[in-house]
C-alpha cells in the first residue's frame, strides 16, 4: 500500500502542476451573439473546473449584442481563473462591445496595428454627427497639432430614452476601467463621443496594459505579475506552460447558425407553412415533423435575440393574409395586403441596428417576390375558371338537346333529358311532337324552356 502510494503521489503532483500552468486561448472572431455569449460562459466555467492557470481570449470583432455582452463581462468579473484579453493578430480590432470586454478582463493586451472604442450604443441612430452650437456656428474642429484619433464628435442624444442608455452605458464602462486601475475618463469618451485609439495611444494613455504581437509574448510579459482577481491579489507563475486551443464545441457551432436572423427568419416560415401544409392534408406527417421542429428551432434562437414585437405581428399577419388569399380568393386584395404586411413585418422584426443581426433585404425581397408569384398565379386560375363554362349541374343545361316525350299544347310539354323527365315550355309557333329534338334555352325551378332544335342531324 504504502509502496503503491509513493508512486501514486508523484503522478497527482504532476497532474496538478500540469493543470495548473495550462493556458487556454478562446476566439473571439465575429459579431458577439448569444451563441457567443453561451460558448465563452461555459468555456470560463471549465476552466475554473479546471484548475486553469489563464484564459485567453483572441478577439477580432466589431462589437454585438447589449445582453449578450454583459453576460460574458459577468463571467469575467466573477471567474476565479486570470482573463487575459488580447486584441489580435495585427489588423484586429476590439470595437463597441469589444472595447467593453478588453476592459473588464484582469489582463488588457493588444497587438501592433489594431485598435479599440466606439463604444456608443448602436441603438441611438447609427452614425455620430457633430455636435451643433446654440449660437449656429460650426462645431469646434481639432486642433490639426493633436493626434487625429483622439477627436471624435459628440453623439447626440435627443430623447429621454437615449440619455438614459448613454448614461447607464458611461457608468458601466467606467466602472469596468476603474475596476483595474485603467483610465475611466477615456473610457467614457469611447461611449459618450464615440472615440477610438489604436494600440500605442491606447498603452500611452493607460487604457490597455501590454502590447504584445503574440499569445505567446503575453504570457511571457506577464509571468510573475500580480493581478486582482476578486478583490485579492493574484500572482502568476507561468514556467513552462501547457497551450490549449479551444475549438468551439457541437452546442457552440449549432447555436451560432441559428441565431443568425436570416437562418432563424428562414427556420420559422419552414416551420409555419409546414404546419399549415399538415393541416391541410392531415396523414402526410412529414410536413407536420419538419414544420414542428424548424418552428421550434425558430422560437429558440429568436428568443435569444433582439426581437420587434411588432414586427413580428406585421410578418404573421401577412403569413394569414396570403393563407386567407389562397383559401378564400379575394382577386389579390387579401394577398397583396398580405405580401406588404410580410414585407413591413420583415425588416422590423431585429430591434438592432448592428448588420450581423439583421435580416438580409435580398432575402425579404427574394421570400417576398415569390409570394406575390404565388398570388398572380391563383387569381390568373382563379380568373380562368370563371370564365370556363360549366360542364355539370344545372348551369350545363342550356344548349344542350332534348327528346320530346308527350306533344306540345299550348306551348307546353314534356321532355326527356339524361332518362329524366322535364316540364318544358316554348315560344315557338311550331307544334311540338313526340320525338322531335329540342334545344335547352334555360333552366326555371323544374321547368326547361325549349326551342326547335335548328342544328342539322348528325
């Protein structure tokens, strides 16, 4: 026992050291999304499971989602395990929700040639404008002595909506820079005026620790530092350590397709004309699954993101209107209500002015073009029908021939039509008698009314 102990203990010693000079490095590649948001959670919570030395995160992204990206400070904030986030390779950038996140992580490093900011809430129109002066003179312009990249103009906020998510987006995210000791007032510019640095002013002005060209760089830079992690002090011994690129798992991959808004936009009307299609047709059951399962899909990655309400309404009230058009033919008007409803419903449905989470207008275009192919194809049918004479019923009758069965008196008589027996009547002069043929002029109640047949004998 105790000889298999002294070769036991060794092994768990060196598992432990391996384990705990592991380095982790995380891409951030992309818009930031709730699939995003959900891979680096569960990926931060490994590592603590772990016994991680540091989290890496490799980032190049123009920014993403509000929630989204809180969720992912929130980990940060709260993990046991140093985060180091690194702006790179060169070209990189840490843009609007990037910048967010570089500050939040115990370890701000950039590469050469990449830079950080524009912070400001998407949400408030889009691109800043310079600020006007009550006198209507033109707007301060830099000083051309001043380094270019630290002007930016002042976005403005003009409702009370917008000053409050401009004020609560400063106070984050000055918060976040105080939280190690970086520079806050600069911090607040990236939101409140929009500014960017790239990585030497950035390091000038104490807003990023390092600038380093390489994972492997930052660690070396940051081997027997002292961080804070959790309001404790923290150093790192880094000595030979373990690298492990993590790849983003089956969960991570599915989620990042669809929450894309085109996929999940695509997902849902599969899924709402699928049941639809069952309905109709009950039996067939291969609509009905798929219909089930992409509506579901649907429903679960559009909770996830920024969804209109409205436009959502818009979009299923267009859907019903080109249904009610196909069941209950209206001559376009129901359809075409439908197809501008759908259209309107459509591009309103992402409550985000970011491109990655917005619906492609070629693909509106192209779902909405198909419809309205849709409707002018049933109402052409539908025009050509009416226009076809009837061929059974009663309304098939006039033109047809008849056999008079009993004479004609008075203009009236009996005929003989598909081996029934019909009361006829005439206008004709001539006198009706057994046998002769007669021409159906219209159908009366009970009553055919005849004439001669004039049509030659065949």
């Amino acid at each position: 026992m105790k000889r298999a102990l002294f070769w036991f203990l060794p092994l768990v010693l060196f598992a432990s050291q391996a384990f705990a000079n592991s380095i982790w490095i995380i891409p951030i590649k992309g818009a930031i999304g709730p699939a995003t948001s959900d891979y680096l959670v569960r990926e931060i919570e490994e590592a603590q499971l772990n016994g991680v030395s540091v989290i890496i995160l490799k980032m190049d992204t123009p920014g993403g989602l509000d929630s989204a990206m809180r969720d992912i400070i929130h980990s940060i904030t709260t993990s046991s395990v140093p985060i180091a986030t690194w702006v790179g390779p060169s070209g990189s950038r840490a843009a609007s929700a990037g910048t967010y996140i570089l500050l939040a992580s115990h370890i701000a490093a950039m590469a050469e040639a990449t830079n950080l900011g524009a912070a400001t809430p998407v949400a408030l129109g889009g691109t800043p404008s310079p600020p006007s002066s009550d006198d209507g003179e033109e707007p301060t312009k830099p000083n051309d002595d001043k380094e270019e990249n630290n002007y930016s103009d002042k976005v403005p906020a003009k409702t009370a909506m917008e000053k409050k998510v401009i004020n609560d987006a400063r106070a984050y995210i000055k918060g976040l820079a105080r939280l190690h000791g970086r520079n806050a007032e600069w911090a607040e510019k990236a939101v409140s005026e929009a500014a960017s640095l790239d990585a030497t002013e950035a390091l000038e002005l104490n807003v990023i620790d390092y600038i380093v060209n390489s994972p492997e760089e930052l660690i070396s830079t940051i081997h027997n530092k002292t961080v804070k992690v959790n309001n404790q002090d923290l150093t790192l011994s880094l000595e030979n350590p373990i690298w492990v690129e993590r790849i983003p798992d089956w969960r991570a991959e599915l989620l990042a397709v669809i929450t894309n808004p085109n996929v999940a936009y695509i997902l849902m009307l599969i899924g709402i004309y699928g049941l639809l299609l069952e309905f109709y047709n009950p039996g067939v059951g291969l609509p009905g699954v798929l219909g089930g399962i992409c509506l579901l899909l649907a429903m679960y990655a559009l909770q996830m993101m920024p969804v209109n309400y409205v436009g959502l309404g818009l979009l299923l009230l267009g859907i019903a209107l080109m249904i009610a058009e196909a069941f209950n033919p209206s001559f376009g008007i129901l359809g075409l209500g439908g197809v501008v409803a759908f259209v309107l419903g459509s591009v309103f449905l992402m409550d985000s002015d970011l491109p990655g989470f917005q619906i492609a207008i070629p693909l509106i275009v192209g779902i909405a073009l198909f419809s309205v192919t849709l409707i002018v194809i049933t109402v052409g049918l539908l025009v050509r029908i009416r226009k076809r004479k009837a061929t059974t019923g009663i309304e098939a009758y006039p033109g047809r021939l008849a056999i008079v069965s009993d004479d004609f008196v008075d203009g009236t008589g009996r005929v003989q039509l598909d081996g029934a027996l019909w009361h006829a009547t005439t206008d004709e002069i001539t006198h009706l008698k057994q046998g002769d043929q007669v021409t159906i002029l219209n159908v009366k109640g009970l009553t055919l009314k005849v004439k001669p047949n004039d049509r030659p004998k065949g």
